[in-house]
C-alpha cells in the first residue's frame, strides 16, 4: 500500500474506519503510534509519519488507549 501523506492525514481527520489496521500514524511529540479511528484530537500533520503496518512505526509506544501493534497480524 502506497502512502500519500496528504490522503493518509485526511483519513485520520476523518477517523475513516476503513483504513483501520491498515494506517499507522506515528505522531513524533509525544513519540506515540495511533491508528486512524482515534478519538483523541488529531495532531498537525507536519507532526505525523505514516506507515502500512504497525511494526514499522518502530519506536513509538502505543497510545495509552490502543493496542495499535495488536490490531492486526503483522
């Protein structure tokens, strides 16, 4: 899957549960991963790092209410 950061951000503007387990949203301050049905406030974009799978989010930790890196098998 090919990620355009312009799609990718509007998708997790829009929290579009199709992308759920197939978009990653590393959110470089506060160093967490997050998937794009989020409920929390969506970061600025320039703020964001997008991936296809939750492994390659590397090091950010899960938010607090998710288990982004167990939402799929990866």
């Amino acid at each position: 899957m090919s990620l355009d950061p312009g799609q990718s951000h509007r998708a997790l503007i829009a929290r579009d549960t199709r992308l759920d387990g197939l978009l990653f949203v590393g959110v470089e301050s506060p160093g967490i991963d997050r998937r794009p049905v989020c409920p929390a406030r969506t970061p600025a974009r320039g703020r964001c790092l997008f991936f296809a799978r939750a492994a390659a989010a590397g090091p950010w930790r899960a938010w607090r209410a998710w288990r982004a890196h167990a939402a799929i098998h990866l």
